[in-house]
C-alpha cells in the first residue's frame, strides 16, 4: 500500500499502530494473545514479540500472569503532549471556564477525526459529576452536539451511506434523517442532541470557525431534568458569545500550525 505522497506504508509500523488503537477502543477490557492476534490476523508468534517490545518501551501493559495486555501508561504521556502543545487548544481553555462557570454546566471541546470527534478537553458541572473523564475518547460524529455542529459545516455528499451506529433510540440511524438534521442546524447556527448519544442528556454544539472547514467544536451538555426553556436559551446565548470570543482571541493568536 502506498500512501499519497507515493511512499510505501511501513507494514511493521501500521502493524504497531493498528495494535495501540486495537487495545485503546478497548479500554478497560484487556484482551489475550490470541484475541489480538486474531482481530488484527497476525501469528499468534508475531504478535507476541510485539507485545513484548511494547511492553518494554511502556506502550502496553500486562498483567502478573503475563496472559492480558492494555494500553500503556507512554500513551498517556503522548497524548497529554499532544494537548499541552496544540495551540488551538491553549486558545480555547480559558474561554471553557468561562461558559461553564457562567452556566454552570459541563462544557466540551472537541475535533473531528475521520467519522468520529474525539474529545480533547471538558469542564464538568458541579451538579452531574461523571466518573470517568471524557478526555481521549471518541463519539461517532453523528451521535453528538459535537460531530453534528462539525458535520453540518461539510457537504451532505461526505457523509457515509448508512445505516449508522445507534448510541440511544434516539440517534439518527439513517442519512436521510441525518441530513434533515444538519439542513436545521445550519438555519439554526447550532446543533441540539436531544438524548441522543446519552439518555437524559441533551447536548448543545458550536463549531469554532477559525479553521474551514472547522474542524473544532464546543458543546454544554445538561440533564434533561434541568433543561427548562429558559435554561436553554440562556445555555444558547452564552456558548454564541463564548464562540465568538473564541473565535476572535484565535485570529488574534495567529501562527495556528495547520497539521493535515
């Protein structure tokens, strides 16, 4: 396999690659030998050495009997590199206190990444503490307020064909309900995720225009019991000003590097 630019893709590489996203989406379920060998159709005698070389660098991690294998903790030190050095990110922060301390209510940021939006910073309401943090995970990007504000940024002809993954009963599963969806987000100039990707919960997405297409959103995610008329058009007019102020102190900062 070649990449674009014409030069070969290194299968030992991929191979690595493949198996640290393998055992990432897995999360806190660890996986044996044979499971991974299997799922990336490798030998079992391959996959053991690589196991192995990972584990020396601190990439994987296993357990006393040597028999289950995780994400190790370098994956963490990487990722947490990657925010600390992102410039967009550096921007919006202070701009994520600001909405959630004026609304009271958990804030996200998040990017898009191929079909899904990966959540890269949260401030989480005082009121509905989750147990575990959303940062480094994925939402496919039609599921949530923050692919969905992404999406309607794009043309109706990217999107895959269908059917889509369903979060809750809720979640648009088909193109043609997606895309009457997006066609009222762009009237709207937000997106709502009613329950859709958690139930009980209704999300609201802006997607930051300092890149075009955008490739960044913020969302305030609120309980469905607290959602009243007036919360949400206070929720809407904060996150519009929030944008904008985003925006702006972006253009300011100028020197965004523009990674492809």
């Amino acid at each position: 396999m070649s990449e674009p630019g014409g030069v070969r893709e290194v299968k030992s590489a991929a191979r690595t690659v493949e198996l640290l996203e393998l055992l990432a989406e897995r999360g806190d379920r660890p996986a044996r030998l044979q499971e991974l060998a299997d799922e990336l159709g490798v030998p079992r005698s391959s996959m053991y050495a690589l196991l192995q070389t990972l584990i020396t660098h601190g990439w994987v991690r296993t357990d006393s009997t040597g028999s289950l294998y995780g994400i190790g903790i370098h994956a963490l030190l990487t990722g947490t590199s990657y925010l600390d050095s992102d410039p967009r990110v550096r921007t919006v922060r202070p701009y994520l206190d600001e909405a959630s301390q004026a609304l009271g209510e958990t804030i996200h940021l998040g990017r898009l990444d191929g079909r899904d939006v990966a959540y890269l910073a949260t401030r989480e309401s005082h009121e509905y503490l989750r147990t575990i943090s959303r940062v480094g995970r994925r939402l496919p990007a039609h599921v949530g307020a923050l692919g969905k504000a992404l999406l309607a940024e794009r043309n109706d002809a990217e999107l895959p064909p269908g059917p889509y993954e369903a979060a809750t009963p809720n979640t648009h599963t088909t193109r043609e309900s997606l895309t009457a969806d997006l066609a009222a987000i762009r009237a709207r100039g937000y997106s709502v995720d009613r329950e859709e990707g958690v139930l009980g919960i209704v999300g609201f997405g802006f997607a930051l225009r300092y890149d075009n297409p955008p490739l960044d959103a913020i969302s305030c995610s609120v309980p469905v019991v607290r959602l009243t008329p007036e919360h949400e058009g206070e929720i809407v007019s904060v996150m519009r000003e929030v944008r904008a102020k985003i925006e702006t102190a972006a253009r300011a900062a100028g020197g965004a590097v523009h990674w492809r």
